[in-house]
C-alpha cells in the first residue's frame, strides 16, 4: 500500500475491569482513508499490581459508533509519528486514549481484529497485516480499540500502537 505511514502510541492506559471498555478511538478524515498495518497491545504492572488467577483479556479492534466523549488527546508528533520524518502531519481528525479520562459515547460494532491474551505481567501481541488485507477505515469512519477481562485485575495498566498508512 503507498502512501504516508504513521504509528500512533497511547500513553498508559489504567484498565481494572470486566467490561468491554474502550482504551482507544481514531476518527479517519473526511477526506481520506486509514488502512490499519499492525497492531500491537502489552499489559504492563503499575505499582501494587495483582493479576487474577488464570485471567484473559480479549482485546478488539473495533468498527465503532456514537458521539465521543471524554479521552486524552493523543497529539503528533509526541504520539502521532509518521515514518519518514518529512512527511506532513496525519489527516485523521481525531485521535484519543483512556489515560486521562474514560473515553465514552460509543457503542462497539463489528470487530475488525480480536486477540486474546493471558492476564499478567509482560503479555503482549503484535500483528502485522498482510499488505492489500489491511483494516479499512473509511472517510469519517470510527474505530475503537476494546478490553474485555474475564477477571479484574489491580493497578493493571495497558499500553497500544497502531500503524496505519494514508
């Protein structure tokens, strides 16, 4: 796929839960598509941190729907980098994580990309799109990245990155 790469890395995210909660939201521009490369997500522990006893998370890449509200601007260039230092700034018009604030107002749609993983210190994933079978965000689409715990954990924190090409 040509065009400008970008990688957006969220700051860390608290997540205690059970609930499909979402820890991250991009809204593609009017004008111009994302197509999501990779993906990657790590559980990371906070001080005081307890994981449950054979606990999973299921992580979702999501179509998503709603008004957004609340979140934590991730901004370029400290957490928006394009690839090739030359190019201009991303085009999407929004992008948030739950660091500061829950993100609310969406309503989960259909999954794009689900992974799950074991609920403890240090798991993570990474998956790298096979080129032409990128996820597809269309102009002014939404999409949102969700947790599902099957238990809640303590002090858990939870960090992201997406790699998308405009």
């Amino acid at each position: 796929m040509a065009g400008r790469v970008y990688t957006a890395t969220t700051n860390l995210v608290a997540y205690t839960g059970t609930s499909a909660t979402p820890i991250f939201y991009a809204a593609a521009a009017s004008t111009m598509t994302m197509d999501i490369q990779a993906i990657r997500i790590g559980i990371y522990s906070g001080g005081g941190v307890s994981y449950p006893s054979n606990g999973s998370v299921l992580c979702q890449l999501a179509r998503v729907t709603g008004t957004v509200g609340g979140g934590t601007s991730i901004t370029s260039p400290t957490r928006i980098a394009p690839h090739n230092s030359s190019d201009i700034a991303s085009n999407v018009s929004a992008m948030l994580d739950a660091s500061g604030a829950a993100i609310t107002g969406l309503t989960q749609g259909v999954n794009l990309w689900q992974q799950s993983l074991p609920f403890t210190a240090g798991a993570n994933w990474a998956e790298w799109v096979t080129p032409g079978d990128e996820w597809r965000v269309p102009a002014s689409g939404l999409i949102g990245l969700y947790l599902t715990a099957s238990s809640a954990g303590t002090a858990t924190d939870f960090a992201a990155e997406i790699v998308w090409v405009e």
